[in-house]
C-alpha cells in the first residue's frame, strides 16, 4: 500500500514503512526464519530495524526497544558509534581492500599482534575468517593436518557438547550438537560425536546437589568418548566456555580443568569457541582466561569489532604453526574476505573503545547486579531457572517448578512463537525466546548497561511472563 489520491490518510513513514514490508516479503530470504507468517490474507508485518544509539534500536515505524541481545551476542559496545564508523571511513579511504594471500595489510597485522596480546599461553599465530562458523570449520581443518604433518594420521575425530551450536557450514554443523539443524542437510562430515553439556538444573539428582563433582562426571564423559572412539582417531574437543544453546551453562567448578588434563592425557587438542564468550562478554577479552584455562585454540568473532564490520578468527597456539615453518608445507585455506583491512581497522578502534571506556569492568561490577535482578523473577511460577555469567544469561521455564516438568513440543509452540516472541518484541524488548532444547528467554546486552537498565529489563520480562503464565 502507498500513498495514493484515492487513501490519502496514509502517513509518509507508514508509506515508506508498507513499502519496506512489501519488498521484504517478495524478495529477502530471511535467516532461521518461518516465513509463513509473512504471507497469506492477514500476514504478520517483518520487523525492519533502522537506527540503533546505545543499548537501543527503532524500528520503521519510530518504536524503540532494548536491544537485550546485542543484536545477536554481537554489539558490545552499543549501537551509533562514531568512533566505529569513522574508523572504517577511515581505512577505506586509504585501502579498502586487499586479501591475506601471501599478503598482508597494517591492520591486520596490528590487530594479529593485539589478539595474540590478550590471548593467554602461546596463542600466537592468528588466522582470519569472516565469523564464527568460519573459524570453527578452520580449525576443525588445521586439527586435521597438524596431525597428519605430526605422523598421527588416523585423528580426525572430534567431540563437542549436546545441544551446542557451533556454525553453519558442514564441518560446523557437524559438530554443532542440535539435531534439528542438521537432518535437513545430512549426510554431513563424518567423525563429530557428541557428549553431556553441563546444564546442572537437568543433571541427575545425586549430581545436582554437588556442582563440583557434576563438573568432574561432565568431563569425564569426554575421556570416555575418547576412549571408546580411540585416542589415535581423535583430533579435537570443541567446548564453548558457556554453552550457548540450551540457554547459557556455565562450567561448573573445576570443569575446565579437568577437560585440560583429558586433552594433554590422551593428546588431543582442545579448542575453546568463544564466538559468543570473547570480547567482554562473560567479563573477560577471552573468557579461557576468565575461566582459568588455555586451549591449544580460540574461535572468535561476533563482538571482536561491535558488529560495525564482519570479522572472526582462529587464534592458534604456536606448537600448531610449528609444522608450517619448514619444507613446503602450508595451510591450503583461507577466505576471499578474511581480515579485511576495514574489519580489522573496525577491530582495533573497537579494542581501544573496551580499554579506554573499561567495557570489561562494566561487566565484572554489574554483572553480579545482573544475575541478582533477574534472579528476582523465579518468584514467578514459570522460571525454573537463572543462569549465566557475566552479560549472558538464560531464564528457563517450566511448566511446574517443584518437578521442573517442562512443556511439550505442542506447549513450547505455542509458549514461545505463540506468544512470547511477539509479546517481549512489543512491551519494548528485544531478546531470543528459544527451545533448542527446554524453552529459555536468553538475554545478552550491549556491555555498557547497569543497574537501572536491569531494572527495566526485568520489569518488562516480569509482566509479559505473568501474562503466558496466565494464559497456559
């Protein structure tokens, strides 16, 4: 519908919003998207996002709304950076493009050395990808033919968590452990097999009381795995420091430490995936270090540059580069697009905007604040559980809170795309509603919220909650 003499009542912006409606429906494929909704007599308006300032976002139409997911575990430093875009304007003037094969530009190699910087151990050797599911499939790669280069050609393999996403692209999707993202594109890479996650709300009730001992049986699982699959076949074990799917678990204490002596016992490598973790988002750059352990690899992406420009990297320790120095090997890799000099431009402005602004203390002070008024709401009778760590959380909900009894495929259906997803999106906050596994609200914000932003977060999850609860 536009403007015409025949309606003349519509205003220019519902004009030009109707406008944008239409050529969405026609002709843009959205992603992890039921486009039904969109078509039919009465279809459901695509939410066009146009301006984002601070830790907010406004939509077509002028509506504003708390952007409780940063995007998507993305814009840490807030939306309407000056700093971020003149940072690109900058580089682009100057070299707007040239690949890393066989080349290199300054702002890669700046923000080579400051990655290797924050990154703890010997994580020293840096390899850019354009995202997360791209850094995942490269070091799947690199495991490979380390081992291969090292006369241990048989490890292949790789183990990773239940209900963990790891990416996209068929290795990735391989070792992402959620079943109904991955039957529709099967048979994918073999060799990725899957062990327990470490959500303790659901762990067995002589494992629940004890955390420490449930992170210990966890990571045991893992050496079981590998002793079953055989230490001589398996390459790698991919964890997230706080798994992501499933709703935010956080390791329980002594998990990591644990799964290190798993790997260096039976020679496997272990790859932590910080595309969510990294960058300030559970408090520190990466959060292997916040957590007291070093991977032999990070993945990362997502917040390295705020979302202001598309970047992500596989960070390797030296050890791994070794077998590359002579002879004529190399890693036969790599991505049209990976370290763009004005990504990487983006990635430095956006590192000194995390020193001189201390992002990461933001989150180490507010972060407790966080959990402790979101905690407020398992007065409800719907929230099982509140868990996370830092600017990441997850709110589970149940459908009886004494058994922890939760809902059906019908129920969480209805629950979260029935209601909840549309009800949070107009009382003004934007988050994810998610039933990879039991049904969660996740919640993880630009990092430079407090207290009072808290607060109305809560609110609004507290009435729109107390309303699906009345509605079940």
């Amino acid at each position: 519908m536009t403007t015409t003499p025949e309606n003349p009542t519509i205003p220019p912006q519902d004009a030009l919003t109707q406008a944008l409606q239409e050529k969405a429906r026609d002709n843009l494929w959205l992603h992890f998207t039921r486009h039904s909704g969109y078509f039919g007599p009465e279809p459901d308006p695509v939410p066009v996002i146009v301006r984002g300032e601070g830790h907010r976002i406004f939509d077509s139409n002028g509506r504003s709304y708390i952007d409780g997911l940063a995007g998507l575990f993305v814009v840490q430093a807030g939306h309407g950076r000056e700093e971020l875009a003149e940072a690109a304007a900058r580089q682009a003037r100057e070299l707007a493009y040239f690949p890393l094969w066989s080349y290199a530009t300054p702002p890669a190699i700046e923000l080579a050395e400051r990655l290797a910087h924050y990154a703890p151990g010997d994580l020293n050797r840096v390899f850019f990808t354009t995202g997360g599911g791209e850094a995942v499939e490269s070091a799947w790669k690199l495991a490979k033919q380390y081992w291969k280069l090292s006369g241990k050609p048989l490890k292949t393999k790789v183990i990773s968590r239940s209900i963990a996403y790891h990416g996209t692209t068929q290795g990735a999707l391989s070792i992402t452990g959620i079943p109904g993202l991955k039957q529709m594109f099967e048979p994918l890479v073999p060799g990725a097999f899957r062990v327990p996650n470490t959500n303790i709300y659901r762990a067995a009730d002589d494992l629940r009381g004890d955390p420490k001992q449930f992170g210990r049986w966890a990571a045991d699982r893992i050496a079981e795995a590998i002793e079953f699959e055989g230490p001589d076949t398996v390459a790698a074990v991919f964890l997230e420091p706080v798994q992501n799917a499933g709703g935010c678990f956080p390791p329980p204490p002594g998990y990591f430490e644990r799964v290190r002596e798993i790997c260096d016992q039976y020679d496997v490598l272990l790859v932590s995936d910080e595309t969510i973790c990294a960058f300030g988002r559970v408090g520190g750059m990466f959060a292997c270090s916040e957590m007291g352990y070093v991977p032999d690899i990070i993945t990362c992406a997502k917040g390295m540059t705020s979302g202001y420009s598309p970047i992500g990297a596989m960070i390797a320790s030296d050890r791994l580069f070794e077998p590359f120095k002579d002879g004529a090997n190399y890693f036969p890799h790599g991505y049209t697009f990976g370290g763009h000099p004005v990504s990487s431009a983006v990635a430095l402005a956006n590192l000194d905007l995390f020193e001189n602004e201390g992002l990461l203390e933001n989150v180490r002070t507010n972060g407790p604040v966080f959990r402790a008024t979101l905690e407020r709401l398992l007065d409800l009778p719907i929230v099982g559980d509140v868990r996370g760590e830092g600017f990441f959380y997850g709110i589970e909900l149940v459908k009886d809170k004494n058994t922890r009894t939760t809902f059906d495929e019908d129920e969480s259906e209805r629950l979260l795309r029935g209601f909840l997803s549309k009800a949070l999106f107009e009382a003004g906050l934007y988050c994810r509603a998610d039933d990879r596994g039991d049904p969660v609200i996740q919640l993880s914000p630009p990092l430079t919220l407090g207290p009072a932003d808290f607060d109305e977060i809560e609110g609004i999850l507290r009435g729109v909650l107390t309303e699906a609860w009345n509605q079940l």
